[in-house]
C-alpha cells in the first residue's frame, strides 16, 4: 500500500498519530496545515491569501491547495507515497488526489464535537521539533522540556482559539464529512475511534496497516 490518508475534524489527533506511524514505518508524512503555515511564516507566495482564509478558520480554496499539493508531490521523496494529514479535505480535493495517485487506505478518525474544542483549545506543540503536546491529557515528561528534543520553548496555534474553532467544526461538517461516504465507498476505509488515548490510537492503527 503506498499512501494513506487521514481525515477527521480538528483536533482528532491526525497530527499527532502521522508523527508517529511517519516515523515508525518511514512514510513521509504531508501535512498539509503545516506546510501553509510555514509559507505565511515565510511570506511566502499567496501568503497573505492564505492567512486570510486560515485565521478566520476557513478551508482554503481547493484550486490553491491543489496547485500546491501536486507541485509538492514532484519531490522524489513521496515517490513511493506517503502519508496524507489534512488533504484531502472536501470531495473536489479527493477527486483530484485520485487522479494523481495511486491506491490508498483512508482512515476516519472519528471524534464527537464536545472533546473536538476540549483537544484543541489545549493543543500546543515544540517550537524546535514540532511535536504536538496537550495541557489536558498529554503534557511533557519533565514540566516544560519536549521529551523528543529537549528544547524548553513551545508554542500555541494562532487559529486554536474559541471562534476560529466553531468556524472550524463548521467547515469540517460541510465541506468534510461528505468525504467519509465518498472513501467508504471507493477505498480500504477504517473507522477509528479518536477519543480513545494517543497510544490506544496507534495500537489500532497499526494494527491496521500490518495487515495490509
Ligand atoms: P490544520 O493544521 O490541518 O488544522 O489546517 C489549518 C488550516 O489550514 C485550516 O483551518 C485551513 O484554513 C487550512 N487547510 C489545511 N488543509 C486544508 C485543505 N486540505 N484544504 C483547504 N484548506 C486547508
């Protein structure tokens, strides 16, 4: 199997879990939320086109994300697939990834709207390595030092905040969710349960994919 493909809303744990099977079963991981972050960071092309539609929490056109996702493809380091984090997000995306890729596995991780805000509100991650860290349910070993790198410096998402979230959860509801009948019907599909814990996630999703 060459690629797979996490969809979800917000704040179900998708980032977290890429890290994780990335590096355990060398995929590369595309994240596609981190990469438009780092060309606003950047200054990127359409930078500020960009951070218009994500600081108010809405999805991004698809002829942008689109562009960006199939020039990113080029690099010969996803030649033999990868993992997808946040792409695609609505069916115009899904068709488009269709036409350009191989097979894939797509996995739902399924999470109700309540724990959605909890999980993101809480959500802050390590500004030198990237890993993702909750002030609810999954902080740091040693207070205020990344277990993975040692840095001592963190940070917040600028969009994980109470209104941007709701226009999130919107967005994922009608632009989203569609995709889960739409891979149900054409792909491997697999439900995951999100709420369980980080690690009861990743037990199931390998689980998964040693099968495949
Ligand atoms: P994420 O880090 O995946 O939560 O994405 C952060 C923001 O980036 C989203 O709220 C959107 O504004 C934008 N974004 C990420 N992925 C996509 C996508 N596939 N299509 C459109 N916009 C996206």
């Amino acid at each position: 199997m060459n690629n797979i493909i996490f969809i979800g809303p917000p704040g179900s744990g998708k980032g977290t879990q890429s890290q994780f099977i990335s590096h355990k079963l060398s995929i590369p991981h595309l994240s596609i939320g981190d990469m438009l972050r780092k060309i606003v960071e950047d200054g990127g092309d359409y930078s500020k086109q960009l951070m218009h539609f994500m600081q108010k929490g809405q999805l991004v056109p698809s002829e942008l994300i689109n562009i960006l996702i199939k020039n990113t493809l080029l690099d010969a380091k996803y030649s033999n697939g990868c993992l997808f984090d946040g792409y695609p997000r609505s069916v115009d995306q899904a068709i488009f990834l269709d036409k350009i890729i191989n097979e894939s596995i797509v996995f739902y991780f399924d999470l109700s709207i309540s724990l959605i805000t909890e999980r993101i509100l809480g959500r802050f991650s390590c500004l030198n390595c990237g890993k993702i860290y909750n002030n609810y349910y999954n902080v740091p070993k040693k207070n205020n030092v990344c277990d993975d790198c040692s840095s001592q410096h963190f940070s917040y998402r600028q969009d994980d905040n109470k209104d941007t979230v709701i226009k999130r959860i919107f967005e994922y509801e009608s632009q989203t969710k569609p995709l889960i009948e739409y891979y149900r019907a054409k792909k491997d599909f697999f439900t995951i349960d999100a709420s369980k814990s980080k690690e009861e996630v990743s037990n199931m999703l390998l689980e998964v994919l040693k099968t495949i």
